[in-house]
C-alpha cells in the first residue's frame, strides 16, 4: 500500500481522512457529510455561528456530543424565537447541563439572534451577508496540507467579517472563530489534499449558487 500523504489517516471503514476527523466516530460523521459543505440556510447558519462561539476555550468534540442539547435549548437555534429570550430564559438555560453553562455565551447567543433579525432587514438573508466576504480560491493555497492547514487560523476575509459583525453588536465573533465558520459552512474547502470527501466538497462549492 502507498503511504498516506501527511495529515491523512486511515479511519472508520479504511477511507482516508483529514488527521482530526479519524479519531472518534462523532467526528468521522461530521467530517465526510458536514464540515466543509455549502450553506445557505439562515438557521442552520445561525447554529454554526452560535455553536462556533460557545466552542471557544473547548474542544469541538465537546460541542458537537452536546448538540442535540443545545438545539433542544435554543429552540432548534431559531433566531426569531431566541430573540425573545429573556432574563428567566438565562437563568434556565445556566441550570441547563446539556450545555455549556457560560453566562456571556448565553447571553451572547440570544444577543446574536436579535442582531441576526436586524441584519436580515438590511441584508435579505444571514446567507447573503455571509457569503459576502468568501476568499477569493486564487489567495487559497494550490495544495492544501497538514501543515498549511495549521497556519489557517484566520484570513483577511475573517478579519473583515468579524470587524463588520462587532461593529453590528455582535458578540463571541472573533477573527479565529469567524474562519471556523467559514471552514464549517464551506466557505472555503479545507480538507487537506488525499482526504475522501476533499473532491467531493469541492465539487458541491462549484454547484453552490451562492446566495445575493
């Protein structure tokens, strides 16, 4: 057998998977039908917004086995339905051990929706606003690998974007958490080059008719 290229792992029925999505199921599952996969969806967005700023600090193995929970908690992450969380609401979901029981990221969340609700108003959609600041794939690198892949952080796009959002009164949307959701949404295709589902992410973002 050929060696794997580097940062490729042999995982759950021998496929070769980017190094962080072989080890745990939960992860595999993520990785080859999620991660990196076109979005358009507000509420979906929104989810992968809100669910990025609560991982900060966590793994985001964490974050994904409590993910049920969390939706259970947020109403399915309908915005329009959080928006009108209150104080009680705060005090509940603190009690809540499904999740991860952090005041300024509960509170940020239901900051969000609200702040989501006004950016619909000017934008049309969260997607549309989103999928403004996609890098442009020529600024990406030619061959994505491990070790590229440890340096993509963040991009002047997720910079751009997290300054707009902040600006808007948006919370836990940093620069480094922004790029994570641009990896999440499929903003960008950062499966590293050998990985089972890279051609097959990219060939979704071709067929992607982005939003606006």
């Amino acid at each position: 057998m050929s060696r794997l290229p580097d940062g490729i792992l042999l995982g759950t029925n021998d496929k070769p998977r980017c190094f962080w999505g072989a080890g745990h199921a939960d992860y595999a599952v993520y990785h080859d039908d999620e991660w990196g996969r076109p979005v358009d969806n507000d509420i979906r967005l929104f989810e992968k917004l809100c669910l990025e700023g609560f991982q900060a600090g966590l793994s985001w193995l964490t974050i994904l086995r409590k993910r049920e929970n969390f939706r259970k908690a947020f109403k399915g992450f309908d915005f329009k339905k959080v928006a009108r969380f209150g104080e009680k609401d705060v005090e509940r979901l603190l009690q809540d051990a499904g999740i991860v029981r952090h005041r300024g990221k509960i509170e940020a969340t239901i900051n969000n929706a609200q702040r989501a609700l006004e950016l619909i108003d000017e934008a049309g959609s969260i997607a549309a606003f989103l999928w403004r600041y996609e890098p442009d794939p020529k600024a990406r690198p030619k061959k994505l690998t491990k070790k590229a892949l440890m340096t993509l952080t963040k991009a002047p796009e997720s910079t751009a974007l997290s300054k707009d959002l902040k600006k808007r009164g948006w919370r836990f949307v940093g620069p480094t958490t922004m790029y994570a959701l641009m990896q999440a949404m499929g903003m960008v295709n950062d499966h590293i080059e050998g990985c089972c589902v890279r051609d097959v992410v990219e060939k979704a973002r071709k067929r992607f008719k982005r939003p606006g």
